[in-house]
C-alpha cells in the first residue's frame, strides 16, 4: 500500500551563496558563486517523501510573485500535490540564504514571508488532506498556531504525526507536544528545547527523558555526520551515518524526515532499519550542490544501500 503523507511547512527560494569561510564581524570577503533554488523546509521534506514513492499532499503559502510559481512548479514537478498551496497578494514568497562553506557546512538566514502568513483557517480547509493522511509532518518556518490545530485535526482522525521543531524554539506548548507522536530535533534543537548537549551517549539519553516529560515519547536525534540517535516505546540505540565527502549538507536533515515518513512503520517495529534508510538517502544528498536537486529517488537509494559501499 502507498504511504499517504501530508505536510505542512515552508517554501523557500534558496539563494546559496558559495564562500570558503564565514566572514568576520566587519569583514567584506568575495564569494566564490552565488545561486537560486527552490527549497524550504516543508518543500524539502515533501519533495523527499514523494521521491520514495509516497503519495504526498503539501499545506502551505507562497507569495504571488516569481518565486512563488518556482516553488509551485518544483512540487507539480515531483508530483506532490499543491491544492492546498495558498497564492497570496500583497506578501513575498520565503527566502532563504545559505551560507555555503569549502567544507561543505551551512548557514541558514531565512524570511518567513508568506510561510508566516498561513492562519489556522488555511489548516481547518485543509482538513480532508490532513485526515486522509498516514502521516503529517511539519516543522516551525510555520505559525505555531496552525501547526497546533493541523495536529488537532491528525489525531482527530488517527493520523500519526512528526514534529520537526526547526528553527528550534524554547516553550513549545505543552498541548503540541501531547499531539506529537514523533520528534525529530538535530543535536542543537535538541538542547535549546531541552537545555542538555548533545555530547555522549549518556547526554543523548538525559535528552530523552527530557522529552519524556515534556509530552513526547518518541524521539530521533539526528547527529550530522555521526548518525542518528533513537528512543521510542520499543527501546532505544544508535544507528550510524554513512561516510561519504560532502559537497553541500543543505537539505540532509530534511532528506532523513521525509525519506522516514515514507518509510516507518506507524508502531515503529522498524525504527533501526527506516533510519538505516534515511541515514542512506541523506549521505546522498550531502554529495551534491542545493537542496531540492540533490534529493534521491528510492531507486537511488536502494542502489546505494546495495552498493559495496554499504
């Protein structure tokens, strides 16, 4: 059976600026290249998941301007369905502006735009996508306010949901984490929510419990380059990433999530085997430029998990 995903999130136009370095306060330094693509959390996530063969449905605002029909034809373009995509007047589609280091390591500035403009009545019409999903993912490029309800609308009707708390955020309300029946935080959201770094395998735990108590059961830490910690209702543990040369990390954390979404089982029997997947999908991503291009297919990903490599 197709899995059925929808996702609520952002949709960026990624202006990528290519430097050897982050500048110094008062510094003026030349860049190497500059570029535009479409992206966004939200975008990533979704593009991700209807890559690995789900059914994917998006929620979510663009401004009526150039950007805006970009980032519309880049989800038409990887069948992710925009019907509930809404076209605003008067408000630019989001940006972002990446800072893309020699090393392969990024900054990320973003301008909420339109994303920012999306209201709690946007998810209420959207409910019909939301309620014949599997799952709903959705992260914080949002109004919190509509996350609130379309997890509302989720668990009205079974639906299981993600929560990506990016950017990450302190006081994240109480009643959404009690919705939330999976958080996916990399190591720094993970200790501005909680106050623990992220350091060992003791810390990492610490951030569990943390998380326990704060409403949520079931957690994926994602550690870049290290791999990706978990601790659910079946137990816990580490599954390592992939080593590989990255050219570009943007848009791995958001490859993992929607590769998993795809790809866990709803009473996370396969917890270790779907982040073995995700971990696979993302050390692909990293090996090349931008966001949105540089996301695998399934087949890709099934190819490289069978490679010698693996």
């Amino acid at each position: 059976m197709t899995r059925k995903i929808t996702v609520l999130g952002s949709l960026n136009a990624d202006t990528i600026l290519h430097i050897s370095r982050l500048p110094k306060q008062g510094e003026t330094m030349a860049m190497n290249n500059a570029s535009t693509a479409p992206g966004g959390k939200g975008a990533n996530q979704a593009v991700a998941a209807a890559r690995m063969g789900a059914q994917t449905k998006f929620v979510g605002a663009v401004g009526q301007d150039q950007n805006g029909e970009m980032m519309l034809a880049a989800l038409q373009a990887n069948v992710v369905d925009s019907n509930h995509v809404q076209k605003l007047a008067n408000i630019g589609t989001g940006s972002a502006y990446i800072l893309l280091e020699e090393d392969g390591n990024n900054t990320i500035l973003i301008h909420g735009g339109a994303n920012q403009a999306l209201t709690v009545s946007d998810a209420q019409n959207a409910s019909e996508a939301i309620a014949a999903a599997d799952v709903l993912v959705a992260q914080f490029e949002t109004p919190l306010e509509v996350t609130l309800k379309a997890f509302e609308i989720a668990k009205q009707n079974g639906v299981f949901t993600i929560l990506n708390p990016a950017p990450a955020k302190q006081g994240i309300p109480t009643e959404l984490l009690e919705l939330t029946d999976l958080i996916i935080p990399n190591e720094t959201e993970a200790e501005i929510i909680t106050g623990i770094a992220v350091s060992d395998d003791a810390s990492m735990e610490e951030n569990a419990r943390k998380f326990r108590e704060l409403g949520v059961q079931n957690l994926i830490i994602t550690v870049g380059a290290r791999g990706a910690y978990y601790s659910t209702i079946n137990g816990a543990g580490f599954v390592p990433a992939f080593k590989v040369d990255a050219v570009d990390t943007t848009a791995a954390g958001d490859t993992f999530i929607g590769t998993l979404a795809s790809q866990l089982e709803l009473d996370l029997s396969n917890v270790i085997e779907a982040i073995r997947f995700s971990n696979r999908a993302s050390s692909i991503t990293v090996q090349g430029p931008g966001a949105l291009p540089s996301i695998p297919n399934l087949e890709q990903v099934k190819q490289a998990l069978a490679s010698k490599e693996s």
